[in-house]
C-alpha cells in the first residue's frame, strides 16, 4: 500500500531512526499495519547487546508511533497535513519476547481515540503471530520546528 518513498514523503525521520519500512494495511481513521525488517546492519545492535543482539523495546515502541503516526496523518485533512506528528504518550507497554536481526515486525495499530487533534492508538507489535510488544499510544500535530 505505501513502500519506503512514500513513508518518507509522510515522516520527517530518517536513517537511522526511521523504522517503518512499509504499509501493507489501512482504513483511515479507524487501523494501520505497518512492516519493520529487522537486519543485522541496525545501528543499535553492536551496543544491544554484543553477541546477544536484541532490538530495544523502545525502539519497537518508537515504530509503533511511526505507524500510528502515518494513520493519523492520512486521515486527517490538508491543513493537519501542513504539521509534524509528535508522540505525545505511552501506557501499558508489555514487551513479551525479545525480537533478533532477521525478524519482521508486523505493527498493527487500531484507533481507540480522536477528539480535538488528539489521537489515541492501541499498538501491537507481532513476529509471525507471535505477539511481541503492545502497547497505547498518543499523538498530536503541531507546528514544524524553524
């Protein structure tokens, strides 16, 4: 549905902080499945942790509302459009398996909420059907940074 050039058109990150690399799923204003490939090569994995690489549950959580954002920025009208996606929360975040280089992170966020610019999402974060990581989320728009 959305590849890289796309997503890059939508988020202001970039490598090595951009980890969504693709969108295979959406309903505006209601759910998003976002795809995050997880390789050897992330920048992260010398320091986490040598010889035991694992992503950190932070950065999963990060993905996540990348994802959440990209939802949120789609359904919304030209003039939000305008404006940079910032995370504004997180409660309840479990992480129940650790996720190695060669997975795939499937992110599955549904809407739980959005009223005045404000967006609630509940997250999942999956390897195969395995349930990895979750957690709720919040975001806004606000102006670019000058």
């Amino acid at each position: 549905m959305l590849d890289i050039n796309e997503i890059m058109q939508i988020l202001p990150h970039r490598y090595p902080f951009l980890l969504v690399d693709r969108i295979t799923e959406m309903e505006p204003g209601k759910r998003i499945v976002g795809l995050k490939n997880v390789t050897i090569n992330e920048p992260f994995f010398p320091g986490h942790f040598p010889g035991h690489p694992v992503m950190p549950g932070v950065l999963i959580i990060e993905a996540m509302a990348q994802v959440g954002g990209i939802l949120a920025y789609l359904s919304s009208d030209e003039a939000t459009r305008s404006k940079v996606t910032y995370f504004m929360g997180i409660d309840n975040a479990r992480f129940r398996k650790p996720v190695s280089p060669g997975d795939q992170l499937r992110l599955e966020l549904v809407v739980t909420m959005h009223r005045r610019g404000i967006w609630g999402f509940n997250g999942k974060a999956f390897v195969e059907d395995k349930l990895v990581a979750e957690a709720d989320l919040m975001a806004t728009f606000g102006d670019k940074a000058s």
